[in-house]
C-alpha cells in the first residue's frame, strides 16, 4: 500500500516539474515581451515655465522660448515623462523633433525649437538619468520573479510534505525476530 502512494507522489512529482517547467517558460515568454515592448518607450522633456505664464492653446503657438525657462538654465535637475501621458504641456506633438536613443533602449523626442546648447544640455540629462530608469524597471521585475518562482516553490513544498505524512503514516512493517539468545544470568 505504501508503495502505490510513494508511486502515486512521484508521478505527481513529474507532473509538477512538467507543470512548474511550463509556468517558468511561459513567465519568461511574458518577462521577454515586457522588457521588449513595454520598458523602451519614449520620453520628452518636462519643460520649466516662465513665471506667470499659463499655456493655453492659443499661447502655445507664440515662440517657445517665451513660454519655458531654458533648460541649461532652469536651476533644477531635468525631469522626462513618457510621451503620451496626460499632463499640462507645451503643445510638443506639434512641434518639429528629433528622436534621440538612449543606450538603455529609451528614447528622447527633443523639440528643435531648443538651441543647440539646450538640446546637448537635455540629452545629456537624459543619458545621465538611464540608471533611475533601469532602477525601476529593476524593482517592478523583482516582484515579476517573485510570482515567476513562489508557486512552483509552494508546489514542491506541499509535494515534500505530502511524502514525509505518507512516510510517517505507512504501515510499520512487524518487528524482527531476535536473533541471539537473551544472556543468561
């Protein structure tokens, strides 16, 4: 009887690693496609604005340097958003830009209404941030792998305890014979 459940448990047990081998598969397929798809987006430069100036459809068509402080000379660390976000902004997607690609597969729209020393100032700003970017795509795949590897570790633990209760609940087998005489006195 003991032998038909420990046979049982262990086609369970390929079953599992069968299972857990294709849960791994398939969480890297989805990892593969988010780090592909999802982390290279596009960013464009969050603009510091003059003070008092409020920008409505009608200003955005004034110059661009009326409305912004430069950004070489904004006194503060740049800042980028990912293009599509909702936001108060500069009317950007109908300006004329130039994609700049980062190493770390992001890109850059830059405006080429900036001089030549705010768009070098802004790339490079760009290219200096890449690690805060990677940082965070670092964090949200840490708790990716966490669901990645806990449930076929959670599978193989109750597998293990499922052996060691079938193990303690066998049939004792009957004790042995002695096989020498009790010493006499």
């Amino acid at each position: 009887m003991a032998d038909e459940k420990e046979q049982q448990i262990s086609w369970l047990t390929v079953v599992a690693a069968m299972l857990s081998g294709l849960w791994v598969l398939f969480a890297v397929g989805i990892g593969a496609y988010v780090v592909e798809v999802v982390v290279p987006q596009t960013y464009e430069y969050a603009y510091v604005m003059r003070d008092g100036v409020q920008v409505t459809h009608g200003e955005a068509a004034r110059p661009l340097y009326d409305l912004i402080v430069p950004p070489a000379q904004s006194g503060r660390a740049a800042e980028f958003v990912r293009v599509g976000r909702f936001r108060p902004y500069i009317a950007t997607h109908e300006q004329p830009r130039v994609e700049h690609r980062s190493p770390d597969g992001t890109s850059l729209m830059v405006s080429q209404q900036l001089t030549a020393p705010d768009q070098a100032f802004v790339k490079d700003a760009f290219d200096g941030q890449r690690w805060a970017r990677r940082w965070f795509w670092l964090q949200v795949m840490a708790g990716y792998l966490a669901v990645v590897v806990l449930p076929p570790l959670f599978l193989f633990g109750a597998i293990r305890l499922g052996r060691r209760f079938i193990a303690e609940t066998a049939e004792a087998p009957p004790p042995s014979p002695p096989t020498s005489a009790p010493p006499s006195a």
